[in-house]
C-alpha cells in the first residue's frame, strides 16, 4: 500500500492562499487536478473569471485564483448562470474521481491494481503548457499517455523530473537568430504537493552521484486519477552544482544529462520503494529512464541474488519503448563519464567489474571505443521493446538487429505500438459540441467503436462541418493577429508597425500550418526549393495561399538555427508576410491553437526517419486533412481519400534526389490537388469534395490513431503480455 502523503500549504513556497466566496469556493478543489484542461467548461469556467489575468497567468488556475481581483470573483460568485456552471464543473470532477470501478481497465486489466500499478518513466511531460517539463513530441504523447489511462481507470503512477527553468522560451531576433531565455518555475502557483511521510516530514531520497551524497525530494501532481511524480535536487543541503541537477529540461553537457537521467531511473525507483508502491510492470518511455533497471537489479544482488538470475527478475517486470529511429539520437556516454558518475562501489553492488558493468551499455562486448548507450541497455534488460509505428518498428529492428546478429531482422524482437492522441484535450471545443449534439455526451466511447464512429460522423451535414471549418480558420487568423501584435509591442516597434499586425492574413485563404522541432530531417526549407513557385501560389488574388509556421531549435544545434533563420528573413519579404508568418515560442496553447483551425498539415521529413509524428493525428481529429510523406503514422493512416501523400513510399538512391523528388511532388500536389480541391466551391459556396475528404479524415483517423486505444494496446500487448 502507499503511504498517506500530505498536502503542502501553498503559503510555504511564497503563494498567498485566496479564499474563495462559498459560491465557487469549489474552484479551488477542481484547480489542483489537471482533469479541467481536459473536460468540457473547464479551460473556459477558469477563463471567464477574468479573460486578461487567465492569460496573463498563462491559463494556470493555481495563479488565476491568487490574482483574480476580488470585484471580478465577487462578479461571478453572485451570477446564478455561472454558479451552475462552477456546481456542474464539480460534480463531473467528482463523479470522475469515484468511478473507479466501472472503468474500462476495472473490466479488461484486473491484474493492474492500485497496489500493482503500472509505473510509467519519462523524462518529459506535457500536461499543460502552464507546466513547462516538455520541449516536444515526446512529451505531448506522455502527458496524452497519462490522460487516457486516467480515463481509461488503469492504474498507473508516473515518475518524471522537476526542472526548474523548464525548457527555453524563444525569441527571434530582427535577423531571424534564435535567442533563449530561461524562467524561475514558482512551485506555489502549481497545482502540486510536497511528498511527505506519516510524519509530516518531506521524503528525501538518498543518491550517490559523483562522489558526493545528493538528496532528492519530490513533489506530486495529479492529472485525473493518476498521480504524477516529480523529483527535485534543489534541496537545501545539497552541493550548489547538485542543486541545478533538475534545473534545466535538456541543457547543460553530457555529464548533467548523465546524472539527470540517474535521478530519473534510480532515484524514481527508491522514491516508489519509499511510497511501498510495488510495479507490476515498469514502463520505459524512451531510454533516459534506462539505470531503473540497474537499480532494480541492484537491489535483488545485494540481497543475495547472483547478477544472472537478479538480471532475469527485472527484465521480466520492465518494457521500453523507444521513439528514436537513427542511432545518433540514443544516449551515449564515454566510459570515464560513467566511471565518474557511478563510482566503483555501484557495480561493486551489482557484483561486477568496471568492463561487464560498462558492457550491459554496449552492443559489442568489450569494445573500449564503444559508447555506453542507454538504448542497448534498455533493450537488454527489458522483457519487451517497441516502435512507435509499423513503420518505426521495421527500422528499429534493422537499427538493433545488431543485438542479435544471429537473427534475421525480421526475428529481432522489437514490436510496435503506434502512437494517438488525447481526443478531449485536442478537439476543439467547437467540433467538440457537434460531436456531442450528433453523438452524445459519451462520444470519446464512441470513438472506440470505428463502425458507430463512422455512422455518427456520417450525420454531420456538410453546411454544418463546413461551417465550423470555417470558424475555425476565423479564429486562427484572429489569434495570429494578436499573437503578432503582442509580440511586436513587447519588441517596442512603432506603434503604427504593430498595428498592421491586426489586417495580416485572409480569414478565408487557404490556410497551411508547418509546426515541430526544428531540424534538418524535417527539411524546414523544402518549401522553398522554388520560392518563386510558392510566391506565386500565396500571391494568387483568386486562389491565395496562407502558411503558418512554428517551432523551435535546440539551443546547441546552431545548423537547425540557420535552417530558422532562413524562414524568418523569408517571411519578412513585404509582400510575403501577408501570407506567411513565423509563431514564436511554440508551445502547447500555441499548438492547439494550429492544430485545432488549419485547413492542412504539412509534414516532409526524410523517409524513414519520422517515429510516428502525432501532430497530424490531432489535425485529422479536428477536420483538418494532411500533407505528407509516406512515413510514421501517415504510412498507416493514409488511404488515398484522407489527406494527400508527398513522394513516394520507397527510398532514392541519394539525399539530395530524395529531396528534389520530394520537392517536385509537394509543389505539384498543392498546386494540383490542395488548392483546386479548397477552392472548388458549389452555388452555397461549398467545398463539396473538400468537406467529403474532411469527413473521411474524421471517420478514418480518429479511431484508429487516438490515445485511448494506444493505452489499451500497451496494456494488453505489453503491460499484461496477451
């Protein structure tokens, strides 16, 4: 069983704690579980207490609360109308939290129990983007991970890390260079507690990290039903280089990502060890959390188990999944860096020497120019391995047939899972309200049942689909316009420069978005191939083209910075920027703001190196049709009616054919395909074929790529091993 943890007193980390009129005095209850940013009225009943502090707080309930001026919340604790929608907010909140019994995972896993639970490691989460633990992808899928099991009633705790800067916040400069700036997370406007024992007292967890003793507390937040756990070196106490251990997400060298990810894996099992929470099954999401298993085995050697059968134990109980497809972006340490971090006495425990330690991270045993890889660990010692997408699954099995050269590639036994996304965090609200006036209120159960989904779907009229398409495109328009009008005043441009931000963009133009990490596989510029193609599609008065870009390069990769540099200096042509913008600081708002409104999603990544992608499955969800190469979960999803595909399926004999190939066919299709179909419009003004393709997306996509039924198949192909 676990412990009772106490809550901490918000007042303790320097938050004034706000009483709330009796009226809405739930608020408070309802804002300390991430459940409202997914659940209908939430975002807006926190919203409505006032629009510009909810934005100022950037949409944290926890801040909103201790800011809102008093008028405002005395304004809406005597509106009867929204009284009822905080009452309603708080009943749904609760009737969730108490159904734990008539869940699906209470049906189809009853060997996961609260006792036994899932525990589910990463090194990112993406909750809300008032919760920066994420720089992308990977993240957005963990925290869509933890949404579904939580809706799905599976039993699972997560175990991740509190950086305190989080990730970087981007600005561009006027020459288009990207600059970094970092941010104090204020633990007391989030909606976590302290992890405290029976006694009241904060839970410390002992490492031995470069020689020195290093205490690590952590803090739990929750996100529906399941609890998420953040663990934190900025301890009092601790050496002042320890301390900045859970300072940054990704920053810092080598070393600091060594020793972050030893807090993530063996510091995550003692703190689970303290809690007496005892895993059926460990998950690895990515190979940062990889030393768990070490620890785990640890733990059986110095009971007296022999490494052999203490090794077997743990590979029986832990399951990885990796998201990577190239070798060069698995983590790999020198073997004096490891030496220095560990320490003899660690392998001394698990009773071997330096080289069968440091060969449990090599694919070649004893080859002293090999790296210790986080990846051959992880595949080493867990019972199963997966991809990401059919796709991923082939490529990883010829990246690590090399484990097993004995097999052919086909026998190397690495699976896959294709990822999804969480319909109730990324549908819009508008579409949202459509699904449930066609479907009902149950519509997310719906969605597991392809052929009702289907029929539901079917329902919808084209005039109505359309004209929520188009709202939709409104309001993205209307959220660039701000966006870029804010930015330009907080730059402390003319007054009159900022101003012409608010007539950018044709809220009836066929609108592109272009949004994920920036780096040169995603091949940024193969738009540009031939920008006087492309100026002539965005400048068509009868057939105009909008683009709308965002994203971010990491802080050390200077090439994905030229890549950027490139589209802003671009996009500031006169003309151009009518029809062509760069969103900074891409984050989740700014995310659901695109994938929620653009008519397509662009994807062009060199085969094979796309994972799986889920940007393009929240878009599909929302009506939106995608753009891309046949790779990831497109390769899966696409069905010649859905969307389009850019290239073809095989491989060229070089780069530079692939991308000029690549180029060509994205060129021809949106010139051919994309904007005659968008602009082909009926006596009502509607895009017939347009709205058909919509619907086919929608009834296709949704089913097949959401995260419900990712959580489903990890919990029968790997959490219970059906």
């Amino acid at each position: 069983m676990m412990r009772e943890v106490e809550p901490i007193q918000l007042q303790e980390q320097g938050a004034e704690a706000t009483t709330l009129p009796e009226t809405i005095a739930a608020l408070e209850r309802v804002s300390r579980n991430y459940w409202w940013s997914w659940n209908p009225d939430g975002h807006s009943v926190f919203r409505d207490l006032d629009q510009e502090v909810f934005d100022d707080c950037e949409h944290n309930p926890r801040r909103l609360l201790k800011e809102v001026p008093q008028y405002s919340l005395m304004r809406m604790a005597t509106d009867p109308v929204y009284v009822e929608r905080v009452r309603d907010l708080a009943a749904r909140f609760d009737a969730y939290m108490s159904s734990g019994q008539e869940t699906w995972a209470a049906r189809h896993a009853r060997a996961l129990t609260h006792e036994r639970p899932v525990a589910y490691f990463c090194a990112e989460f993406g909750v809300h983007h008032s919760l920066p633990l994420y720089s992308g992808g990977l993240g957005i899928l963990a925290g869509d991970h933890l949404k579904s099991a939580s809706d799905l009633g599976l039993p699972l705790v997560a175990v991740g890390l509190l950086y305190h800067h989080g990730y970087f916040r981007q600005h561009l400069r006027r020459d288009g260079w990207q600059e970094e700036a970092y941010q104090q997370i204020n633990v007391g406007d989030l909606p976590m507690e302290l992890v405290r024992d029976k006694d009241g007292e904060p839970v410390r967890i002992d490492l031995f990290v470069r020689g020195r003793d290093v205490q690590v507390q952590a803090w739990r937040a929750e996100v529906g039903r399941v609890p998420l756990y953040l663990l934190d070196t900025n301890v009092e106490g601790n050496d002042e280089i320890d301390r900045l251990i859970t300072g940054h997400l990704y920053g810092g060298d080598r070393e600091t990502r060594c020793v972050q990810e030893m807090v993530l894996g063996i510091g995550g099992v003692r703190l689970l060890r303290r809690l007496e929470i005892e895993p059926h099954v460990f998950h690895l999401n990515e190979g940062h959390s990889a030393f768990l298993t070490l620890e785990l085995t640890r733990e059986l050697t110095e009971s007296g188990v022999e490494f052999g059968e203490a090794a077997a134990r743990v590979r029986s109980r832990c399951a990885f999944t990796t998201h990577t497809p190239v070798a060069a972006g698995h983590d790999e340490f020198v073997a004096p860096l490891i030496e220095k971090c560990f320490g003899q006495g660690y392998w001394d425990a698990l009773g071997l020497t330096r080289d069968e330690f440091l060969n449990l991270g090599r694919v070649k045993e004893d080859d002293e120019e090999e790296l210790f890889g986080l990846t051959p660990l992880a595949l080493r010692m867990c019972r199963s391995s997966n991809g990401v997408s059919r796709k991923h699954g082939e490529v990883s099995r010829e990246l690590w047939n090399k484990m097993w050269p004995e097999r052919h590639v086909e026998e190397v036994p690495i699976s896959h899972v294709t990822n999804g996304v969480h319909a109730p965090t990324w549908v819009s609200p508008l579409l949202r309200s459509l699904f449930e006036e066609r479907i009902g209120s149950g519509w997310t159960e719906v969605l597991h049942d392809a052929d009702a989904w289907s029929r539901a779907v079917d329902s919808i009229s084209d005039e109505e689909l359309w004209k929520v398409r188009r709202l939709q495109r409104k309001r993205l328009v209307a959220f660039v316009r701000e966006r870029l009008f804010q930015a330009r005043l907080q730059q402390h441009e003319p007054r009159s420069w900022a101003e012409a931000a608010l007539g950018m963009f044709d809220p009836d133009a066929l609108t592109i978005g272009f949004a994920r990490r920036v780096a040169a596989y995603k091949r940024w510029g193969l738009i540009l191939t031939d920008s006087e193609r492309l100026r002539r599609m965005l400048l068509d008065p009868a057939r105009p083209v909008q683009l709308v870009f965002a994203g971010k390069a990491h802080p050390q990769d200077q090439g994905a910075k030229l890549i950027l540099q490139q589209i802003a200096q671009w996009e500031l042509d006169p003309e151009i920027m009518q029809r062509a913008v760069f969103l900074q600081d891409y984050d989740q708002e700014v995310a659901r703001q695109l994938v929620q409104s653009v008519d397509v999603w662009m994807n062009v990544p060199r085969r094979p190196l796309e994972a799986s992608g889920t940007s393009g499955e929240k878009v599909a969800m929302n009506g939106g049709l995608n753009l891309s190469v046949l790779d990831g979960w497109w390769l899966e999803g696409y069905d010649g009616q859905n969307g389009w595909a850019v290239g073809e399926e095989g491989l060229s004999e070089t780069i530079e054919e692939m991308d000029r190939r690549d180029a060509e066919s994205l060129y021809r299709v949106l010139e051919h395909e994309v904007v005659e179909t968008f602009y082909d419009r009926d006596g009502q003004g509607i895009p017939r074929r347009w709205v058909g393709m919509t619907r086919h997306a929608i009834r296709t996509l949704a089913p097949a790529f959401n995260s419900d039924r990712m959580v489903r198949d990890y919990t029968r192909q790997i959490y219970l091993g059906e």
